[in-house]
C-alpha cells in the first residue's frame, strides 16, 4: 500500500517547534539503542529518522510505541501520522519524541533527504529553551546588579546606594525583604546620610551621594561615601568615608569596631554554593536546600492528562541512592517535557531544587513519606561512574513470602521473588474502553511452598513474558524477581503488573541464588504447594457461625475473608432470581454480562454493550435467600452454577415456571434444605452506603459421619479436660463469642447450648432450636434436635 502523500515542508516545521499539527512522514532509518542499564527486563529505545520528501528529523519513540516498532511500524519506507509528539532540545540537538502515531501505508523511500539540522541554526542560538536561563554573570560583573543579602544589610541601590530603607520594609535581620525586586530610590542615608539600622543589627550602611554611588555602582567600586551608619548596639555602622579613612568607622556601645575583611573586594552576591548531598531517608519539609545522588531503578510511561483545570503531560521515575533508599519523582507539564528524555533508567543523577509532598500510597509502593515533585528550575545533573556511585544499587527490593499475601489487602504493592512453575500463551483481550491490551498468566512458587498466579500485562507479555515460555518450553524453571506488583483477589490472591513494575529474570540478588539452591538441590520442586489462586474451593476456609461473622467484623479489614458455614435455607425471594445474561465467549470465558433483550425471535436476542453484538439470550441465577444456623439468620446471594446446585435446576428451566402454582413448589422444595456454604465476606458500596455483603461461592452437601466424628472428638477432647478449640470446626464452635447468655455448651449428663433447649448433650436428650424442635415439633417431627438425624446423637 503507498499511502498518502507526506506534508511538505514538515521537518522545518517541527525544527521550529511546531506541535499544532499532525503531519504526515515517512520513515527512512530505524535503529535500536542499547539500553542504559544491561539488566534483563529494561525497556528497548529506537531511534527513527522522519522525512518529508525534502528534509528529515530524528526522533526518539516513547515507550508505549515500542510494541509498534516491533510490529515493523516504523521499518523504513512506513508511512506515518504523528497524532501526539513533543519537540524538545537534548544535548543541544532538536529532537521529536513521538507518543501517539498511525500507520498509513508504505512506499519507496521518497526523494533524497538531508538533515534539516544541515540547513538550520544551532537551536540555542535561535531561542532559549524553556526553563533555562542564562548562566548568571560572576559577582562583580559590570552592568549586573548584586544585592546584599547579609544580616543587617541595607537596602539595594538603584539611585541610590546608601542603607537601610524604611523599617517596614526590612526583612529578617534588617535584611531586604524582596532581594531581587528592584526598589525606587529611597533616602536610606540620603545625601551624606546614613540609614537606620534594624533592632540588634549593626546599624545600616552609609548613605552617600547618590549621583556618586551611581558612577561608582558602575564602575564596580564599594558605594557608601556618604554620612557614617547609625550604630547599633553592638557597634556603629560602617563609615561614609573610604576604607581606612578618618571617621570610616561609626561609634557604638562597646566601641569601634574592626574594618571588616572583605573591603574592597566588591558587592556580596547570594551563594550559589551547590548543597550537600543528604540521604533520601533524610529528606523532610523542613530541610530547604537539598541534593540527592541517586540512580534510577524505574522510568514510567509519559501520559497525557485533561481535566476541568487543563491539560498537560506527566511522567514519574522511581531513584535510590547509597544507603538503600528510594523515592518517586513526578514532573508535569513544561517540567515533564524538559526531563523525559533526559531520564535513563539506571544512570546516577544529582537532582535538587524539588518540591517534597507527601507520598500517595495507594499509587506509590517505595518505602518513603515524602515524593519529589520537579519544578523547570529543578536540576537533574547525570553523574560520571565511578567508585561513589558504584555502591548505589541497580534496584531496591523489599521481598515478601508469598504466603503472606494471602494477608495482604486487595490493590496493595508487594515486591516477591519465585521460581517459574507455568507460562500460559499469550492471548489478547478487550479493555472496559474497547481497546485491545495482551496478557499472559505466570505461576511461580517460593520456599514458603505457596504458589500464586502473576499477570504480565501489555509490554511485559512479550519482554520478558516469551522469555519466560521459550525457558520453560526448553526444560528451565527460571527465578523471576518483581518489584511494585498490584495485589488482587479473584478467585483467590492474585498478582498482576501496572506501569511503574520492574521485572527481572534470573537477577544477580542472593535471594534468587538462595530460591534457585532450594528448588533445584533442596527438594523444592518435590515440595507440597499452597495455591493461593484457585477460587475457593483450594481455599483453607475455617467453620464459623452466622454469630461470628457479625462479632468478629468479618469482610471489613480491607480485604475479603473466605470462611465456611453450616446452615439451612430458611426463605427464598421469588421478586427477582435471576437476570438475562451474555452467552458469547469474551476473554477465555463466557461474559455473563447483562443484556437488554430485544425484540428479534421473541425476545430470544439481546445486544450485549460489552461485546458489542448481539447474542442469544442465557438467563442466570441471582438468587437472594435467608439462611440460619443456630446462632443468627443471615441474608445470603449466589448466582451461576451455585444456583443451579442449590435449586436443582438452571435458571433458564425455572423461567417456565414464573407466574404459575408450579413456581412456589420449586422454591419450596429448595427451602429447609441444609447445605456447607463456602462464603465469600465483604464490603460493598452502592450509593454512597457501605455494607457487608456475604456472597456464595461454593455449596456442598454435608457430610454427616465426617460432621458426626469431628462432634464426637470435641466432646471426648472436653471429657479429658482439654476444652473446645477456639477456631472450631464444627456448627456450634463459637459459643463463647455469643452476647447472650447461654448454659453450658456441650454438657455432660444434662442439656445445654440451645435457645432455651438441651442440644449438644452428651448423655441427655437434645433439643436444639427452641428445645423439642425447630419452634417446637418443628421441621420433620423432632426438628434439628431431639434424636433427629439419626436418632440420638447428631443434634
């Protein structure tokens, strides 16, 4: 395909600076930079030459059009459109870094075009760049201005030169309050007369002729000839007179004081000294002039923000320094254009002149309070290696077992360290927005024998996700290292990869040597394994009661709570139990998503918004019901396939049966019917309001002699003495978290435990709900209790 014709006179354009439009270019050379750092996982860089046919430009690609250049989008003769791209000067070169582009076509290489740099001028002798400023001029430079910036210092002379000024406009310490505003000519001393001095200063300067201070100030001679300083209580000011003449020194308590060292040696100019280099744990509010020697471990993509104040460009780059701390830097607007192509990932830099604010946590995964937010004035000075910056490290991780994140809340940043145990093909997927992103499912293990399920993401698929499939494919379980992956919770903990992730295979860290010495040599691979990830069915819940649900705040510590329950199904809501769902394959899966029906054979049809066609209508369980064990009753939802085991059929089935005598007979045959729920324990948020929703993941029916044995070692364990186990596995194993008042659980001889009855006796009879009978002869004669389910012993 040839593609359309390229915009004339494009390269000049964007030389100039101009970014009001999107030309068309065709590329003309394609290289690949070799990255800043060698570690495995860093970003590629290309460069690209682009042509109008007369001229070319070169220009750097942004790290999401990476993909593309792998695609060969940008192979020579391509024929593109920049739809989003920035002009900036590096290294006093002209140089386009490309966002956003389209393909077009491609064609020969049109014409024969040279460098528009050949033909242009140096761009700092055209313009000055935004955000730079000229060197200033070394103290005693003729024409430049300087201000004394002292304790006690006068004010600045732009006539006049004498001292001091009004009080009300002395700063701290008598100093100037505005040192670089100009100020009108002010009598500090006036003709021949010296200026007021602040409280506890030495007094202000000599006033002078201002006419003479004037030459004088332009021949960079000391000003101040006029009258002798006011003096202070400490000492008169300095004299009228020149240096060493009679009556150059001004009387005060405590008498005359010494000529001053540096008389004659010019103006005092601000010091311009560079500051100390501080560490980053150091870094606070309060500290004013700072410098951080650091190197960067990670660089995130530049992306363009609007909103109702705006729009602009930001970009952030994570550092560390020597002593292992790290930070998150963030730039915007003119400052994000002036430093995203100067970052490289794993270069040292000395960086000053930020602003500090406190770290946003749930976006920021360092280990720092504070972020760095940099200014156009801000200073990012690269730093030659050598022996210093050789003990700053490439990366900085804080590694967590990955059994513990089954403890860690949902959305939360974790660092881990684990062997590859599986690489899924990589399969593309639609986004919420209709865009299609690529991922690939990683499973990896560590020597706390806990395996978890990472999701590479968009770039990491194919860098290092092949890598990874071509290892494993060859027989090798490689180490990968992750830094900053996003916790989840679907199905179980999950892992999944976002921007600002660094990914590293087989690293040179001792915890990689010490996993690789432990899977290979140490029985690692032969180990039992804990699946964090494989829905709840893998899940090691623990048996509660309705009761404790509610008394241990269940679901509400940021993070969902999987527990197992043994109860009835007391009532069935018959308004609403199930919805018209998706039945087409979205993403590996079926979408279940909601549909509006249509019109088209019978109402047979739906339009599903997800996927954006039309699809046969499949209705699903969303069913509501009330379920109680002996503690409390509870509110409970399911949908899917929990329905279907609970209801006995699918939801399509029970639609023949809605408005008709035949609906109640299903409800009721599924009501009174006792089930082992597998729960999921949340918070939910609909309008505003915050409650726990408790939502169904699995059924099973009970196992009876297995629940009958569990209840007959708890009884013989409270016989010898040992008591009941706090976390018990049985339906009555949370007596003691009740608030009412109960008799003796598990009783021997008498009744106990009930509401009011004897259940869980061990030589008595049982009663159970209300003592006789689920109300009292209640469900099937005897009830949950009084010899049923087998008679004498099961409840």
């Amino acid at each position: 395909m040839e593609g359309p014709p390229l915009t004339p006179n494009a390269a000049s354009a964007l030389w100039a600076g101009n970014t009001d439009f999107k030309p068309v270019l065709q590329c003309t050379d394609l290289k690949q930079l070799a990255p800043a750092s060698g570690k495995p996982g860093t970003s590629r860089r290309f460069r690209v030459h682009l042509s109008d046919g007369t001229h070319f430009m070169q220009a750097m690609l942004a790290t999401q059009m990476v993909e593309k250049a792998n695609q060969g989008e940008f192979d020579p003769g391509s024929v593109v459109r920049l739809d989003e791209f920035l002009c900036n000067t590096v290294h006093n070169r002209k140089i386009v870094i490309v966002l956003q582009s389209t393909t077009l076509g491609k064609r020969a290489v049109q014409g024969s075009p040279t460098n528009v740099a050949d033909k242009g001028a140096n761009p700092q002798q055209q313009q000055q760049h935004p955000g730079q400023h000229a060197a200033p001029a070394p103290a005693g430079a003729p024409g430049q201005q300087q201000y004394n910036l002292g304790y006690g210092g006068g004010g600045p002379g732009a006539m006049n030169n004498g001292g001091g000024g009004y009080a009300q406009q002395q700063g701290a310490y008598g100093g100037n309050p505005n040192p670089h505003q100009q100020q009108p000519p002010r009598g500090g001393g006036g003709y021949n007369n010296a200026g007021p001095g602040a409280y506890s200063s030495g007094g202000g300067g000599g006033g002078g002729n201002q006419y003479q201070n004037q030459y004088q100030n332009q021949q960079q001679r000391p000003s101040g000839y006029g009258g002798g300083g006011g003096g202070g209580y400490g000492g008169g000011g300095g004299g009228g007179y020149p240096p060493h003449a009679a009556g150059a020194s001004g009387g005060g308590y405590g008498g005359n004081r010494p000529q001053p060292n540096y008389a004659q040696r010019g103006p005092i100019s601000r010091n311009e000294a560079p500051a100390r280099i501080v560490p980053i744990k150091s870094l606070n509010p309060y500290l004013n002039r700072w410098t951080i020697q650091a190197r960067v471990t990670n660089k995130g993509d530049l992306r363009r923000w609007q909103n109702s104040k705006g729009e602009g460009t930001v970009f952030n780059f994570d550092v560390v320094d020597a002593e292992g701390g790290e930070i998150r830097l963030c730039a915007f607007k003119d400052a994000c254009e002036k430093f995203f192509p100067l970052v490289e990932v794993g270069k040292v830099y000395l960086i000053s002149k930020g602003a500090l604010r406190p770290a946003r946590k749930q976006y920021n995964p360092l280990n720092s309070d504070f972020e760095v937010y940099l200014e156009t004035n801000s200073t990012l000075e690269p730093c030659l290696e050598d022996d210093n910056t050789s003990a700053i490290p490439t990366i900085q991780f804080n590694f967590k077992p990955i059994l513990s994140l089954e403890q860690c809340a949902t959305g939360t940043m974790a660092d881990v360290v684990g062997v590859v145990l599986s690489c899924d093909a990589a399969v593309t997927i639609q986004r919420r927005d209709g865009t299609d992103t690529q991922k690939r499912t990683v499973s990896i293990k560590d020597d706390s024998n806990a395996s978890i399920e990472l999701t590479l993401w968009g770039s990491y698929v194919q860098d290092p996700g092949a890598q990874l499939e071509a290892d494993l494919q060859q027989g090798r379980h490689p180490v990968v290292a992750i830094k900053a992956a996003r916790v989840g919770d679907y199905q179980g903990k999950t892992l999944g990869t976002i921007s600002s992730t660094t990914l590293l295979v087989d690293p040179d860290i001792p915890e990689a040597g010490r996993l690789r010495n432990w899977y290979d040599r140490m029985g690692g691979a032969n180990s039992q394994t804990v699946q964090l990830n494989t829905g709840p069915s893998a899940r090691r819940s623990r048996r509660v009661t309705f009761a404790q649900i509610k008394d241990e705040n269940l679901g509400t510590s940021g993070k969902a709570d999987y527990v197992e329950v043994l109860a009835s199904i007391k009532f069935i809501k018959n308004e609403v139990t199930s919805y018209p769902a998706c039945s087409l394959q979205r993403n590996g899966r079926t979408c279940n998503k909601k549909v509006s029906p249509t019109d088209e054979d019978g109402g047979e049809k739906a339009w599903c918004e997800t996927c954006q066609q039309h699809t046969q209508v499949n209705h699903r369980w969303m069913l509501q019901f009330q379920a109680c064990d002996h503690t409390q009753e509870r509110w409970l939802t399911c949908f899917g396939d929990v329905g279907d085991e609970i209801m006995g059929c699918n939801a399509n089935e029970f639609k023949r049966y809605e408005n008709t005598p035949d609906m109640d007979h299903v409800l009721g045959t599924a009501q009174f019917q006792r089930w082992l729920f597998t729960l999921k324990v949340a918070e939910d948020t609909y309008n505003d309001e915050t409650r726990v929703k408790v939502t169904v993941q699995r059924v099973s029916k009970p196992d009876y002699r297995q629940e009958g044995e569990q209840r007959a070692k708890d009884i013989q364990d409270l016989l010898q003495g040992g008591g009941l186990p706090t976390n018990a596995h049985h339906d009555g194993g949370a007596y003691h978290n009740q608030k009412k008042p109960r008799t003796h659980e598990y009783g021997v001889g008498g009744g106990a435990g009930g509401y009011g009855g004897q259940a869980y006796a061990a030589g008595g009879g049982g009663g159970g709900y209300g003592g006789g009978g689920y109300g009292g002869g209640g469900h099937g004669g005897g009830g949950y209790g009084g010899g049923g389910y087998g008679g004498g012993g099961f409840m």
